[in-house]
C-alpha cells in the first residue's frame, strides 16, 4: 500500500499458521525515502515476526505483535548500522544463559548502504536456538525466547495460554515507514 503520510500507521502480512522449526531465507532492500511524517526511527528500518501472537489476539490499536522482531536495518550513508539484529516486542530472548538486555540487540553484520539487494536468513528451532545469518555469514545467535510477564499485552497471552515461554507462533512481515521490497522469500520446514 502506498500512503501519503504515515498517520502512525504499522503493518504485519501475517502467514496463515504457527510454525515451530524451520529456515527463512529472503533477500531485501530499502528503497527511495521514508513517507512523509515517519518517525526518525524508523528510517530503512523493517523486519520480520517470529514466535508471533496470532492476529486474532492483538488489540485494535496494537502495533507490534508480541514476539521476537527480526530488525532489519538498512544503512543512512554515516556510522554502521547492523542489520538482522533481534528486539523485543512484549518478549525477552537469552544468550548464554543471561537475559540480553535492552530493547534492541545488534548482530555482528556489517552495514548495508544503498538500495542493495540483501540475502539474510533465520533458523529457528522452537524454544531453544535461533541463529540469524546475512550473505551467508552467521551473526547473532540466542535461544530460549519468551512472553514478558511485566508487560501488560504479553501478561495477557500468558493468562490466556498458560505459558510463558515462545516455542511456536505465526511468522508476520513488517510494514513501518519506509519502502522495502523483498523477493525469493523462502520457508524450509526442519524436524528439530
């Protein structure tokens, strides 16, 4: 959809069922300016749901599903700027058995300027590894995600579900405020 300004507007194109074990291969790109009135945060800034809440369960004026986001960033041409990094949307991820702090956490990728095409991948499996890896190269790793109980949304799902941990959920790819174009968006279904 193309919009004349963002109007605090966000987006998930939600897959039809929840998936547990798998690989997402994509390639992306960032393209032209960010819509009028676009939060600077949000410059060549997209991504991906993991471990999503179905879309039947979010509020209306929701705007990020609760799960794990895939980050991805694409360069603004001063400073690096990673891409494929993970954040927290009502979830908590940990790595070497210690909650990563903060909101966002970097991957160790270099920076993307331009309007160039970028193949990335997740491979996830359910409640323990997942691994994030761009142009072939592995550059974050953590495991065990799950629901923040201090979060009101998230406390909700757990009341609703009875669990907090993230084993399984719906893949949603995002819409925020900047154009991105993605293609040979792949899904590779794993035992384990």
């Amino acid at each position: 959809a193309k919009y004349d300004s963002w109007g605090n507007r966000y987006g998930h194109l939600v897959f039809k069922r929840k998936f547990t074990n798998y690989r997402l291969r994509f390639e992306y790109r960032f393209t032209g300016s960010q819509i009028a009135l676009g939060p600077i945060w949000a410059v060549r800034n997209s991504g991906f749901m993991i471990h999503s809440e179905a879309p039947e369960t979010m509020e209306m004026n929701q705007d990020f599903p609760a799960g794990v986001q895939i980050q991805l960033l694409g360069g603004i041409d001063k400073g690096e700027r990673t891409t494929m990094n993970v954040c927290g949307s009502g979830s908590h991820v940990m790595k070497d058995g210690k909650v990563m702090p903060g909101h966002c956490n970097s991957s160790t990728s270099k920076t993307y300027n331009g309007d160039i095409w970028v193949s990335a991948e997740i491979e996830v499996h359910g409640n323990g590894t997942i691994k994030h890896f761009v142009e072939g190269k592995e550059v974050l790793t953590y495991e065990k995600p799950y629901l923040d109980d201090k979060d009101t949304h998230a406390k909700e799902l757990i009341a609703i579900t009875g669990a907090k941990e993230l084993s399984s959920g719906f893949i949603a790819i995002q819409a925020i405020s900047h154009p991105i174009e993605f293609r040979k968006v792949e899904l590779l279904m794993l035992d384990k």
